[in-house]
C-alpha cells in the first residue's frame, strides 16, 4: 500500500504539534501493532492522558496496519485502523480492482478501574467493532506496576481474558458459557454488508488467556516486552488469493510467544521491533502529539496599563482595538454611565477571557473616566450574538492590585446583546465592501475498489461581497493542483441501489474538471428576537446542489441547550457545466437539538431528525469534544429508513472529523480553524447537505461562560 496524501498529512502536523505542546510531563504509553495503547498483539489496561494522539505504522509480514489513536477522556480511547493483507486480493475480478484487501475498524476501550496500591488497572475493550468483523473481538484486561526504581527500572504486567480474534488459542473454556448457553456460539460471517454493530456475537464463542511483562529499563529510552498470544492464527481467511496456487494463509503460529522491543527517539518519536508468532519480524513507528496541551508562543502586544482619562477619543479607541484585538466597531451608544460597543466579529483571540481583559485596559485609554459600565456586544453578520459587561470600577481595582485575591473575571457577566437604537448613539457607516481570499482544500475518498484512496488537492478563490451586515453574496472557485481521479477506470455507472445518487457520483464530479465553481450563493442572517436567529440562502450550494432553504435557531443565552430546523429545495449540478442542472430534485431539512454536556466538559450533542438528500428518512447524531488546546474531535453516524442491503457496503454513513486552530502554527492569535475527516466508504443514505450557514457556530459566543474560557 502506498503512503496516501491523508497520512503525509496526518505525520505531517503529527511531527508539528508536539514541536508546540507543553514540556511533555505525563506518563505516555506505548501503542500496540492494533493501534491503541497495549503490548504487541496483545491490549492492556493502560491509559494515555487525555488528548493524546498516536499514528501508528506496523509491517507484520504479511500484514501491514495504519492506526490512529485517540484518548478523547481520560476513560475512552478510541481508534481506527487500515489493515492491508498482502496475500489476498479486494475482488476475485481483476477488472474491477486489482489491489490487495484493505480491512477497517474501529476499537474502543473503556476504563473500569484505577490502579491502587493492591488494585490493578481494569478495563474493558472492542476490537472491530463497526468494521468487516474480520478481526473483531473483546476483551477484559488488568494491568498492574510490580517495580519501579531509578536505578533498575520498572516492570509492568498485564493478564486479560479475550474472545473473538483474541480468543482463537481457545486455552480456556467460556466463563460466561456458565450463565448463558447462547455465550458458547459465535457466528463467524458479519451481516448485511458489514460495518454493523454484531453485538449479538459479543464476549461469545471460544475464549482464551493472554498475559504480558513490559520492562521500562534503567536507559529510558529502552522499553523491552514479552507477550503470551491469545490467538493461534488458525481461522485467517483466504477468499480471494493473490497466487491462485496458495492454498492455506501464509500465517501460522510456531510459538505464543512474541518478544519486543521499543526505542524512543524523543518524547513524540518511538520505533518498534519485534519477533512474533516464533516465525516473523515486525518493524513498526509511532508518532505522538498532545491535543490537550497543545499551544504556540505568541507574539503579543503588551498589555496596556489601566488608567483614568478625563474625555472619551472615539477615533483612537477604534484604532487601537483594531489594530491590536483585531475588534472593527460598527457602532457606539452611551447611556448615563454606560458605554457599549457594538464589535463586527469576534476578533483575534479565542480565549475570550483575555480578549475582554485586553479590550478593556484600552478602552481605559481612550473612554472617560465618568463611565462606570462597558457593553461588549459581538455582532456576527448583523445578528447581535452576545454581550459581556465589565464593571470598570471593580476592573480598575483588581488591574491596580488594590483586590489582589479576585480575579479580573469577578468584573464580567453576560447578557442578553441590546439592539441597536439610531436615537441612543452614533453608527459607522458600513458600506458594500468586497474581499477575495487564497486558500487550499483536499476532497478525498476511502476504500474504493480501484484505489485505496483518492484525493483532489485544489486551491480555491474565495470571493466575499458584503452589501449589509445581513446580506452576503459568496463564490469559490476551485482550481485543481494534484488529482488521482483519473486512475478511475470504473464509474459504477450501472450502481445497484434503490437510493438515487447523490454522493457517488464524486468521482464524476473530480475527475475531469481542472476549474470548477464550487460555490455562489446569496444569504441574508437576521436576530429575529431575543433568543431566535434566522437565515435564507439561494444559488449554487455546494459542489454537488444548488437551489434555496432557509434555518432558524432558538438558542438562550448562557444555556447548554438549543434548537433548530432548516428546510431546502435543491437540485442536483451538472458534472461538467459549471452552472448546469441535472434533473434529480428532492427536498431535504432537519429539526436540531444541541447539548453541551456539563457532565461530559467541553462536549456536544447534536441529533438531526428529517429527510437526507437521496429522499430517505431518519436521524444523525454528532457527538463532538473539544480539548484545552481548541482543537476539536468528533463522530457521526447517520441512521435512516434504509436498509443495509439497499445502503451497500459500510450498512450506515458514519465518519470523524477533527477541526485544529491555525493559531496552533503560527506566533499571531487567530480565531480561524482547519478542518480532517475521515469517512470510511461514501454511499448515498445518510447524506446532508452543506449548508452555507450554521446559524449555531455564528452563535457560539451565546453559550456559557465555562465555554468561552472565562472561570
């Protein structure tokens, strides 16, 4: 298999990131040949910190594995996984594809028990879960420390019980045959056409003891293991052979043993070798990053010194915000004591905390001394979002030191944001502007019979018309730079599915065009009333549908809950003409409900009940977490009336994503993010539109203050 765009990629701002996060100060443990923190074959109990991301390379003739593994809590860790088996091929027909299997899963492992001075470490794990079921299995694993010392070094030791894939050696009869009979049988096919939940076969079927000492040596870098293998690689399958003469799978057990050894390059660098199975060399490298504590020096002005001016110089306030915060004002209204100011976006800094404090101490600057009381009011697109109010007093006092035990946050509260009154200030004139923006963009797609992966790397003009605050005109244009479409030899034009084609046709819309009209479209985004937002939109949506909609949101301030809806008539683009229609229309929409979990810190639960582009009716849900650092991780999955057989293969659309901060690479603060995803096989069930405006991130700054990083 060879190296894809997606995983230069990935190694790429792998190897970055750590050179940005924190001195590494936490235990990091080391990743098994599956992805996710183990021995070799075999998993442990163990969990890295929160945050922590490993991408994993491991050649095991004749596998070879690409894994990323995620602690998204310090309770889960999750991970997706490519297995490329060399000696059977994707279809028994050469000329519908002609390369090796690629198999992908998906594992998790959830933590039951710490490790205390007596009690070892307990958790519990799914191997393949959502994938073709050919390498599924579970297991329950306690860890546990028996040494540690400076100068001998630490032993580790991990016992687990598996079943499935880790339990073929069959060295130990069920447990669980005992409270059930139906624990005794296992099914050894998946159903439908895979990536199911085959939670009927779970902890079922034949079982086996696996154990293992890891030996952290005196010389730090030198990790040395020993495994006891609770698989004897007696059911490989072999369906479709490369070499029509091979008979049996060219994997066998000589001994349950396997010997390792990992060597750490630095903190983010590890490489791995092994003897395996008494008969096989495996080589392998990690690397790590730290999304939690991931940050970037920054080149900042300094903070101004809070002081007491006997006039207010409106010109000057404006430049300065502008010129250090990045805050344009659009507006300016005094009310006896109070001032407020009304900000077009949100500025430079994330951490709202510090953009609040910074805006504040300028505003001392240039505002007289006689106002008692600033109204930040943030204004995305014309809609008035939020309102952080500053008690200047009591910011003075606490900024002199005179309140050294309080926080500058005891000087902030949130509120409702104040409509604009022309009887109470005076407005900047905002008159239509226009801005054209330079940026690069990757399309890809997983598992295709003819490629593994294929990607369309584009760089896109974006074009920007602002008439009001409310009412924007958008085009892209998209210029192609590398591209393997072309290697496409089938275009699936005879597909078999009940479901029209609405996200299969990718390949008809990437392969021949080198410039493209992504996108133009007219939108207009209005505050409807306090709590409620609304948008309207119409043109060419997307790459793949034009047409019209419009969507609203219900979203109070400072509250963990909101609600939604949008409704769209769309049509779907010509392949070739970039402003040419095809015949298939449909209406699509959505009711919304948002959650922020307070249980769950800094995560979102998002459910959309309605119709999906190809006509079919059901729900998706989106669960997403964010990390101190501000990078974002999140899954879908989308669940209709669609059957798996009618679907095809994968049964369900689901995917990740992970969403990272520019500022993250560079020394200037910056609000704006890069979005990767990963969806494993692209079906035509399940599928959104990409709506041009998300009434709930224009919104963000309405939710609470635990949020917006201010405590």
């Amino acid at each position: 298999m060879k190296p894809s765009l997606q995983a230069l990629i990935a190694g790429l701002l792998l190897v970055l990131v750590p050179q940005i996060s924190h001195a590494q100060t936490k235990t990091t443990y080391r990743q098994s040949d599956y992805g996710g923190v183990g021995l070799m074959q075999m998993p442990s109990a163990r969990m890295n910190p929160e945050g922590e991301l490993s991408l994993n390379y491991r050649d095991n003739d004749p596998f070879r594995r690409i894994s990323l593994s995620m602690q998204l809590f310090p309770w889960l860790e999750t991970t997706v996984r490519y297995t490329d088996i060399r000696y059977e091929r994707y279809s028994i027909d050469p000329e519908f594809s002609n390369q090796t299997l690629k198999d992908k899963g998906l594992d998790v492992k959830l933590n039951l028990l710490n490790e205390g001075r007596y009690q070892p470490e307990l958790a519990i794990g799914l191997r393949d879960l959502g994938g073709t079921g050919l390498y599924s299995g579970e297991y329950i694993v306690a860890s546990k420390q028996l040494f540690n010392s400076a100068d001998w070094g630490a032993i580790d030791v991990t016992a687990g019980i598996g079943w499935g894939y880790l339990g073929v050696r069959d060295n130990i009869n069920n447990p669980l045959c005992h409270v059930d009979d139906r624990f005794c049988q296992r099914s050894r096919t998946t159903s439908g056409t895979g990536g199911q939940f085959e939670v009927d076969d779970w902890f079922r079927g034949s079982s086996a003891l696996f154990a293992g000492v890891e030996y952290q040596t005196p010389w730090q870098p030198l990790v040395l293991q020993v495994e006891y293998d609770a698989n004897d690689y007696s059911q490989e399958r072999l369906s479709n052979p490369v070499d029509p003469n091979l008979t049996e799978p060219p994997v066998y057990s000589d001994s349950p043993l396997n010997w390792g050894a990992q060597y750490a390059l630095n903190d983010h660098v590890q490489l791995n070798l092994s003897y395996q199975r008494g008969n096989t060399w495996m080589f392998g490298i990690t690397l790590h990053a730290d999304l939690d504590g991931a940050e970037q020096i920054k080149v900042k002005p300094r903070k101004r010194a809070v002081l007491s001016v006997p006039q207010t110089d409106e010109a000057e306030l404006t430049q300065a915000l502008k010129s250090e915060l990045g805050i344009e004002l659009s507006g300016w209204q005094i009310q006896g004591t109070t001032l407020t100011l009304y900000q077009q976006g949100e500025g430079n800094y994330r951490n709202r905390a510090e953009q609040l404090e910074r805006a504040t101490r300028i505003a001392t600057h240039y505002v007289a001394e006689d106002i008692k009381r600033y109204e930040w009011v943030t204004v995305n697109q014309g809609m008035a979002i939020n309102s952080y109010n500053v008690d200047v007093d009591e910011f003075k006092q606490i900024a002199y030191g005179a309140r050294f035990t309080k926080p500058l946050s005891n000087t902030y509260s949130q509120s409702e944001a104040r409509a604009w009154s022309a009887q109470q200030g005076e407005a900047r004139t905002l008159t239509p502007d226009w801005d054209v923006t330079w940026r690069p963009s990757l399309s890809q797609s997983f598992g295709s019979a003819e490629s593994f992966y294929f990607y369309q790397f584009a760089a896109n003009a974006d074009i920007n018309i602002t008439l009001t605050p409310r009412w924007q005109v958008n085009a892209s244009i998209g210029m192609n730079v590398l591209n393997n479409y072309d290697q496409f030899t089938y275009r699936v034009d005879d597909y078999e599915s009940p479901l029209p084609r609405v996200r299969t046709y990718v390949r008809e819309y990437y392969a021949d065009t080198d410039v493209w009209l992504s996108n133009l479209y007219s939108q207009y985004t209005a505050k409807l009333k306090n709590n409620w937002y609304g948008a309207a939109y119409a043109g060419y949506l997307e790459r793949m549908f034009a047409g019209a909609g419009t969507s609203v949101l219900y979203r109070p301030q400072s509250s963990d809950w909101a609600f939604g809806g949008n409704l769209n008539w769309v049509k779907q683009r010509s392949f070739d003409e970039p402003l040419g229609l095809r015949d298939y229309k449909v209406w699509t929409g959505h009711l919304s409900a948002y959650w922020q979990t307070p249980w769950l810190e800094r995560s979102l639960v998002k459910l959309d009940a309605g119709r999906f582009l190809a006509g079919d009716e059901g729900v998706k849900v989106t669960f997403e977490h964010r990390f101190e650092s501000g990078v974002v991780a999140g899954a879908y999955a989308a669940l209709t009336n669609v059957s798996a057989e009618d679907y095809g293969e994968g049964s369900f659309t689901k995917g990740l994503y992970l969403s990272i901060p520019f500022d993250l690479f560079s020394v200037k603060s910056s609000i704006d993010h890069a979005g990767l995803s990963w969806e494993p096989i692209t079906r035509d069930g399940g599928q959104t539109l990409k709506r041009p405006v998300d009434l709930y991130r224009l919104t963000d700054l309405r939710q609470p203050f635990y949020l917006n990083g201010i405590k």
